[in-house]
C-alpha cells in the first residue's frame, strides 16, 4: 500500500541506506530529475540528485547527524539537460523498531510552477514585470510602487496584448491591498444583463432560476482590487450604475432592497483612447474622469524592443518546462527575426510565437524554420542590430556573401529601421544609440551614411 501512494504522490520521493546509497526513487522522482529509476537505484545520492544543498547544507546529512527533521528547506537540483529545477526538500530518519538508523527519507517539491506564478502576480522582483531595458516601460515600472501606495483609481491604457492585467497585477501585488483578493473582469465579454449580475450579484428570488444569492464581484473584491477590464466596451446605461460605485462606494445586487458597500480598489485598463470616446459622446465624461485620476499608458513592444530579450526568454522557460522539451537557447537569426517584426500583437503575439516554436522544434536551439511566415519574411542575418551578448562575433561584418538580393534588401531595411528607433529613442544622442545598437560610433556614423540618415 506505501508502494502505491508513493507512486501516485506528486512530490519526490527517495530513501538512502546508511551509506548514502539510494534503495528508493518513486515516480515523481524520475520526472522531477530526469533520471529513471533503473539508473538512481544503488548510486549515491549526491551523483542522482545534483542539489545546490548537496556539498553546502545537505538537510538529510542535517538530519542523520541531528535526528531531527528538515522542513520545506529551500534550494535547487540540476538535470541532465543542464536545468536549474527550484525546489523544496523536507527530510525525516528511517528507524527499525529498535531506533537503530536504517538510513534517511527526503522529499522534495517541484517549485518551477509556482516560481513562474509568483513572477507573473508580481510577488517577487525578478522577471518581464518588473524589469525593463527599455526607457519608456521603465517610466511605467518606477511609477508602479507609488501608484500601488495609494488607494486611487487607475486607468492603464495600451494596445491590445501589452501586458494591461499585468500591470495591474503589479500594482495589486505591492499595494496595502495585496493581502486581499485579486479579481478580473472581462467587461468587453459580456452583454449588459450579464455583466450587472457579474459585478453586483443577486439576490434569491431576483428573477427565475435565482435559488439562491450570489455574491458579484465587487463584494468578492473587497478589501483587494477589481480590475475592470476593456471599460471603454461597456453601455451607456452600464456607465451610470459603474459611476455611482465609484462615486459612493456602493452599489446594489439584483433584488436587493438596501445598498451595499465596497472597499475594492478599482483599476481599469482598455486599448481605445477613452478621451476620443468622450469627445464622440460614447462614453460619459464624468467618468471618464472619475476612473482617470492615475493614468498609466503601457507602450507597444515595437517602442520597446530592448525588452524582446527578456521576454522571449522568460516564455521559453515557462514553455520547454510545460511542453517537457529539453530546449537551451534562441538562434541569432531567431533573435535578429524578432527585432526586425513590429509585433501587432505585442507581449501575447510574442508568447504565442515563442510557444509555437518550442512545440516545433526538434534540437536545442530555436531556429528561424519554426517561426511563423511574417517573422521569416522579415529575417535579419545582420549581427549590428542585436544586442552585444547576443552577437556571436560582435566585429564582424554583417551579412553574407551568399545572400539573396531580396534577403540583403530586408536586412538593410530592418537595420535602417534599428538604427532610427534607436536614435529617436535616445533623442539622437550619437553615442548612446551606438551602445544600445551594440556597435562603435563610428559604425553607426558610416552606417547613417549608407542608409541616408541625417546627422540631427
């Protein structure tokens, strides 16, 4: 029966005897490391389970010295593959009915899931959320501290897939609130009936099938944050009753008798320009007003390319640990593809291409064949417009011989393109374009010349 639940349990499992040979490794195990069970069984532990802790801290030579139990200590193992695997391990003694040691037991936890989940709510300072190479996303970043310490409402406008909810997050996740729940809505998705009940609930008995209350999401946000989003998609009529929750901090479900109040804080996102909607009479300009007392407007990734690094990375970790492939790295070509494309889709289309390509590929390194035809069309064999870590050979000449006129025509034109947004970004600051670009000043001087860009 132990057999059976060790192998049906989600956490690692494994046992050494009293001279650190392993005599266990249960399913969990082989998944979490990479290494069969056949390959563990009768090896010491230290050459199966390749830990930070092993040589430093090892909480199951902790616990065979102290007889005492390792709880939820915190570290990392490495697989075959070379990946860093976060972990929690837990250790207890194995004993015979005499106390005598028989050897020890350690479980160990799978954190990468939940690693990745606190980066993405914002809980810890590391990851695409919080960090920026970009100077127009790194004004939004250093805004999000002070915005979270308030209680006002925000209003953060972007392109459709900018990371809108993201940011909201963020501010969630650092604001006095962030004790209390997180909770999303959607207004664009759903018709005016639906959405009052969504967001107000109802009360037994308001209309047929209503057998009981159900709270809406201004009561389940309470005392956290409600994020409403796509607000510029709401009614006219949904506009009134939204302004009297803002107004009075009350609102009331469907067949209720008597308000109720709310301590939610309200963040609300949308793609179109609220203030071209006010001018066309589609959108109340109370409040318009009333929800734009913090305005925090997220710039499309094709103003923020420097962040085309980070973020690709950050999804092809999340994607080979979720798909289970074994894969390493981006081509150049990947990378020179990716800042040569304007991503009309932004952050999303960015993660729907990364996904895409770690399902097709079959090596260790992502290559161009994977991406879809619009990144391909668009591919860039020239090294000067990646950044410097990423360039193979930083001095050498761009291009090759054996290109096709139409490949050296893109080329020419997606660097044109590299060399004037990075001097727009930098207000045609000479030197600091070149180190953005990676290349000498004098490069980037001749290479103004061949493309025809002005000097100022």
């Amino acid at each position: 029966m132990t057999d059976i639940i060790l192998e049906s349990i989600s956490d690692g499992v494994f046992t050494v005897d009293d001279h650190w040979h392993v005599t266990s490794f249960n399913r969990a195990a082989e998944t979490i490391t990479g290494i069969p069970r056949s390959e563990a069984i009768g090896k010491l532990c230290h050459e199966v389970f390749k830990s930070n802790m092993c040589e430093t801290g090892c909480p199951l030579r902790m616990t065979m010295k102290t007889k005492k139990p390792v709880i939820d200590a915190k570290g990392y193992c490495i697989n075959p593959s070379g990946e860093r695997i976060p972990i929690s391990v837990s250790t207890a003694l194995l004993q015979d009915s005499a106390g005598h040691v028989l050897g020890g037991a350690e479980t160990f936890r799978d954190l990468r899931e939940l690693e990745e989940l606190k980066q993405k709510l914002g809980l810890v300072p590391l990851g695409m959320e919080y960090s920026s190479r970009s100077p127009s996303m790194k004004a939004v970043v250093d805004l999000v501290p002070l915005i979270a310490a308030s209680k006002a409402t925000v209003l953060i406008e972007g392109e459709t897939g900018t990371g809108k909810e993201v940011a909201a997050r963020a501010i969630h996740a650092n604001s006095p609130q962030a004790a209390g729940p997180f909770v999303a809505v959607n207004c664009g998705a759903l018709p005016d009936a639906l959405l009052e009940s969504e967001l107000f609930g109802y009360k037994k008995g308001a209309f047929t099938g209503a057998d009981k209350d159900k709270p809406g999401r201004f009561q389940q946000a309470d005392k956290g944050t409600l994020f409403l989003d796509e607000i510029g998609d709401i009614s006219p009529a949904m506009q009134v009753k939204l302004l009297r929750v803002l107004q009075e901090g009350e609102y009331e479900p469907l067949g209720a008798v008597k308000s109720e109040k709310t301590e939610a804080r309200i963040i609300c996102a949308t793609n179109h320009n609220l203030k071209e909607l006010v001018d066309r009479g589609s959108f109340r300009r109370d409040l318009y007003y009333r929800i734009n007392v913090i305005r925090l407007a997220l710039p499309p990734l094709r103003e923020r390319k420097e962040d085309i690094p980070d973020l690709a990375e950050y999804f092809l970790r999340m994607f080979r640990h979720r798909i289970g492939k074994p894969i390493e790295c981006f081509s150049e070509h990947v990378y020179a593809a990716f800042f040569a494309y304007d991503w009309p889709g932004n952050i999303r289309e960015l993660e729907n291409v990364v996904e895409r390509a770690v399902i097709l590929c079959a090596k260790r390194r992502i290559e161009t064949p994977t991406l879809p035809q619009e990144l391909r069309q668009g591919t860039v064999s020239s090294a000067a417009i990646l950044p410097r870590n990423m360039q193979k050979n930083p001095g050498a000449a761009s291009g090759s011989a054996e290109a096709s006129p139409e490949i050296r025509m893109l080329r020419n034109e997606a660097e044109a393109d590299a060399i004037r947004d990075a001097l727009t970004r930098t207000f045609w600051n000479h030197a600091q374009a070149a180190l953005e670009l990676g290349i000498h000043r004098s490069t980037l001087y001749r290479k103004m010349d061949k493309y025809g860009i002005a000097k100022e």
